[in-house]
C-alpha cells in the first residue's frame, strides 16, 4: 500500500474515533482523547517491534530498559500495552485503565514524567464510547507510517477541528504549507528552534525533515523550544519529539 493510502487509512479512522465521541463531551475535547489513544497505540506498535527483535535475538534482553532507550524507545510495562488496552476495551473502567497505562509508562520512562493525559476516567466522559474508540484502533498499525507522517495525522485532526468549530486554523492550527516555507526560509542546519505557538509540533518535525533532506544532515544537532496554550496538545507534542 503506498504511504499516501496509509496516511489516508489512520486520518480515516482519526475522524471516526471522532465521530464516536459525538454527543458526549465538547468537539473541542475530541482531539485531546482521541490523540492521546492514538499517541498510546503508536508507542506501543514500537515497543512490540522491539520487543520482538531482542526476543528473535534470543539473549534474554528483552526486559532491558536500555534496550529499548538506545534505540530510542520507550520501554511500555505489561499492562500499558495495547493488546492489554483491546483486552479491556469494553469493560466500565476502561478510562482509569489507559490513565493508569499512562501513569505506568511515565513511571518506565522518566522523561516522560509528568507528559502524557490522564484524562480518560473523568466524570464527564462516557466510559463506553472511550473503549469504542479505542476499538477503532485494533487493526492500525502505526508502524506503516513513517515518523513525520505521524506528524501530518496529528496536524490533519487538529486543521479538521479547525474546520468543523468555526474557528480560523490559524489560531491553533498553521498548515503544513506555511510551516514548510518557514522553515526552508530558515534553513535549520543547527542550533536552536523557537516556536512561541508550538500546537502539535508541526514546525519541529519540518525542521528534521529539512535537514534529512539536504545533504543527510544530522537532526541531533538541532535543538527545539516551543510553548503552547493547550495543556493536552503541548503533552503530546512533547512526548511525540522524545519518540523520535
């Protein structure tokens, strides 16, 4: 499948993890349950890849943290994993299950402290339609989408929103268009990149493309700085660029 067809297949279900949600909390809390479930899934595809490498391995490194850390993955605790997230999917308390998952994870991985949603248990989110969503889910496998294209899901879901509140996208959305002209305006070869409105962290992932881009230059030499309004949205900008 060509990854344009990829890309298309995850925005698909983005939105219908979306329309799941309709009726039963703000439009303008949709992104925040559904990225962060998304943003679960997709760590989670990583660390069973890895996972399944050091086992194929066979030297018993499968439970090694810095296994995963130096490949620049996080290591996800048993009962933060998707298929333990599928298990539950329909039971009343799958909310506190994905905060605590949450919790868990932030625990394993210590630059994730403090990052990630714990949004799921609250009293104003039905319980049935979060596990609903996260059934969306079961079949995606994030790993067929490069890095950035992540990226570009996160930016589509935010422009949708944009969109369908009434809202002008640029107040919390600028198209990935604009970011690009920016950012090859500012050729990033090193350094440090501010961006004041940060939102999904569009402008930081140009700036690693940018710089892959011309002459396989090294991203590591870049650094990123960049605030953001949206508690929710600045939590998983910043734990979507540690994944990276």
């Amino acid at each position: 499948m060509a990854k344009e067809n990829l890309v298309t297949s995850l925005e698909d279900k983005l939105w219908a993890a979306a329309d799941k949600l309709r009726g039963s909390i703000a439009s303008s809390k949709y992104k925040d349950v559904v990225l962060g479930i998304i943003f679960l899934k997709y760590i989670s595809d990583r660390f069973d890849q890895r996972y399944n490498e050091l086992v194929a391995e066979g030297d018993g490194f499968e439970d090694d943290r810095d296994e995963y850390e130096r490949f620049n993955v996080f290591y996800v605790p048993e009962k933060a994993r998707w298929k333990y997230i599928i298990e539950n999917a329909t039971k009343p308390n799958i909310g506190q299950i994905i905060d605590e998952a949450f919790i868990a994870i932030e625990k394993e991985n210590k630059k994730l402290a403090g990052v990630l949603p714990k949004i799921y248990s609250g009293a104003d989110i039905d319980q049935r339609r979060v596990g609903e969503v996260v059934m969306v889910f079961e079949n995606a496998n994030t790993l067929l989408i490069e890095e950035d294209a992540l990226g570009r899901v996160y930016e589509y879901f935010l422009g949708k929103f944009a969109f369908m509140l009434g809202q002008g996208g640029g107040e919390f959305y600028t198209p990935s268009s604009v970011v690009k002209l920016l950012v090859e305006m500012i050729e990033p070869f090193e350094g440090t990149i501010y961006d004041p409105c940060c939102g999904s962290g569009g402008m930081f992932v140009q700036a690693q493309k940018f710089v892959k881009a011309h002459g396989g230059g090294n991203a590591y030499k870049l650094s990123v700085y960049g605030q953001e309004l949206n508690a929710e949205t600045r939590r998983l900008d910043a734990a979507s660029l540690l994944n990276r």
